[in-house]
C-alpha cells in the first residue's frame, strides 16, 4: 500500500477546507422540472431508489463531461472524455452457454444464441499517448450486432441490440453520483490546490479503490479479467432481477508487466496481438445476481455485489479469432 507523506496530507486539509470547485450554472424552476420529467424511473422491484437530486446531478455531470471534453480539445476531433486509447478492436463471436439456469436464461442470454460482436479494449487515462507500462484502469467494452460485424461502424451502431461496458476493477471509486459530481467540479477548476482536494471528497474507501483501480499493470488486455461497476436489470415481468456482468479468460494466464525495463509505450496492443496470431483466445462471460433482500443493495456504487450478494455464474463465451482482428 502506498501512503501520502505528512506535508502532503496537510496541504490536502488545506486544500479541502479552501476548496474553491467549479460550480454549476443554476437552472430555472421550468428547466429542473424539464431534467426531473425526463429522468428514468426506479424500478422497486430492484431494490432501485433515487439519491437526493440525482437527476439534477446526472444533468451536471454531462455538462461537466462536455465542457472536459470541449477544454482538452480546443480544435481538430475530439476523442472520449476517459479510456481514449484503444489496444485493438476485435471482431467476435459471442456465444451464450446452452445449459444456463431458467432466472438467468433471459433477454440477450437465452440459451444458445449467437451474436456476431465487436470488443475494444483500452487504458482508462485521459491522455491518449500515455505509456501502457504506467498504471491504469483497462477497459473492455462489448457490442453485441443484430448483423455481421462486416459491416462499417454506422451500421454497426444501428444494428446494436447491447453494450457491455466493463474495467479491470470490480467496484467504482465514487460512492454515489454527488460524490462523482463534486470530483468531475474539482477535476475542471483551475486550481492546483484545488484538484488536491479530491481525496477529501472521495473519502478513504474511495481514495483507496482509486488509487488500487489506477495503479493496476498487466502483460496483456487478453489475460485481465473485467467487471461492470454498477448492476443492470436482466430480464423483463416478475422473473426480472440485478446482476452485475464480468469477464475473465478461459485460461488463466501469467499477468504480471513485463521485465523489461522500458517496454515500447504501446505494448499492450502488441501484447495483445501476438497472442491472436499464435492462437485462438477465449474469455467467458459470468453474471452475478443479486439474491441478497437489501433495497439499496442495487445503488451501491462501490459495494461489491457478487462478492456478498450473490455468486458469478458462467453466462457466455466470446471467442476471438486470430483472423478476425482489427485495429482502430
């Protein structure tokens, strides 16, 4: 574990009681009842309950996205607010199992379907051109298509029927989504005490998970296992429930970074390619339910259902061909 000096965590008390984050626009009454209308409604079934604001929150935290984005980007094509760099897109095939449970035999999973698919894996940090040997969270985001994955991006985002977003954590760093709005309000100031102010914010459980989420080195994008970091609905009527998804490799395989004192700064991506020219890879998919009774279970941010909650079961495989790689 790794501690912060003593001088740094005073300038990080004064930093927090100093704090001077970038505050939100207010909004009219007929524009918070315009965002509040508009905002999903829970579903109790799920155990699901709004926090306080939330709406007015997810509408701020876009707006904070947006304007990250649009400062980062003075000119030219902006790129992806988080996770910029990809190690690859991969064609796939995602294959559900033929003998899941009934309660877990629903919607995109029923039993024996086969969807053509395309993965992308990346590194988390914004910076695009940062060395895959530095720590990071590693994203791995699946598209299932309702058409073969031939087909060019805009028919692909026309033939979507499901995405998959996961990273190499199990849990989220930020409590609740007044939590992930107060650090995207620090992350946008100008201010460099200011920005120090984060952990304050996150608290220590949050600061922790962080700095384990960001810290994290692997040897190959193939070989690390995935989490969703919230939990998701699965299936329609009374039969419907929470789960959260992961994904991890058919064979586990050695992961460590390599020994090599200066690897090249994109050697995930060749990591990841020898491995689908010398052979065909495989990662299964798993689901854990959530069995457990508690209502806020299903809005924990970083509680880690699966682990408590419930077990993963094995949901589906999706195999990528060595022949079907391509980079984007």
């Amino acid at each position: 574990m790794k501690f912060l000096p003593p001088i740094l965590l005073i300038q990080l008390v004064l930093a927090g009681c100093s704090s001077t984050a970038t505050q939100p626009q207010p909004l009219s009454p007929e524009e918070t009842a315009i965002i509040e209308k508009a905002y999903p409604e829970v579903d109790p079934v799920l155990g699901e309950e709004l926090y306080p604001d939330e709406a007015l929150l997810a509408h701020e935290t876009a707006t904070l996205i947006e304007d990250i984005v649009r400062d980062r980007y003075v000119s030219g094509e902006a790129r992806r607010d988080v996770h910029p760099k990809a190690h690859g897109c991969l064609k796939a095939e995602f294959k559900v199992l033929d003998d899941l449970p009934k309660s877990l035999s629903q919607g995109v999973f029923q039993s024996g379907r086969s969807y053509p698919a395309w993965v992308r894996f990346s590194n988390g940090n914004p910076d695009p051109d940062r060395p895959d040997i530095k720590g990071d969270a590693r994203g791995m985001a699946v598209k299932l298509l309702s058409s073969p994955a031939e087909a060019d991006w805009q028919s692909a985002a026309q033939a979507t029927i499901q995405d998959f977003i996961l990273i190499s954590h199990p849990v989220f760093f930020a409590k609740a989504p007044a939590t992930y709005v107060s650090v995207h309000r620090h992350l946008s100031s100008d201010g460099f005490w200011t920005k120090l102010a984060i952990p304050f914010h996150l608290g220590l459980k949050g600061s922790l998970i962080a700095l384990e989420m960001t810290d994290k080195q692997i040897a190959n994008p193939l070989y690390t296992r995935y989490w969703s970091e919230v939990p998701f609905q699965l299936g329609q009527g009374q039969d419907r429930r929470a789960v959260k998804y992961s994904s991890r490799p058919c064979t586990a395989q050695a992961n460590e970074p390599p020994d090599d004192s200066e690897p090249g700064d994109d050697y995930l991506r060749e990591a990841m390619k020898t491995t689908l020219d010398q052979t065909k890879c495989e990662l299964h998919g798993v689901s854990g339910a959530n069995s457990s009774k508690r209502r806020n279970e299903c809005r924990k941010f970083n509680g880690r259902m699966g682990r408590r909650a419930g077990p993963f079961y094995s949901g589906g495989a999706h195999p990528f061909s060595q022949t079907n790689l391509r980079y984007r």
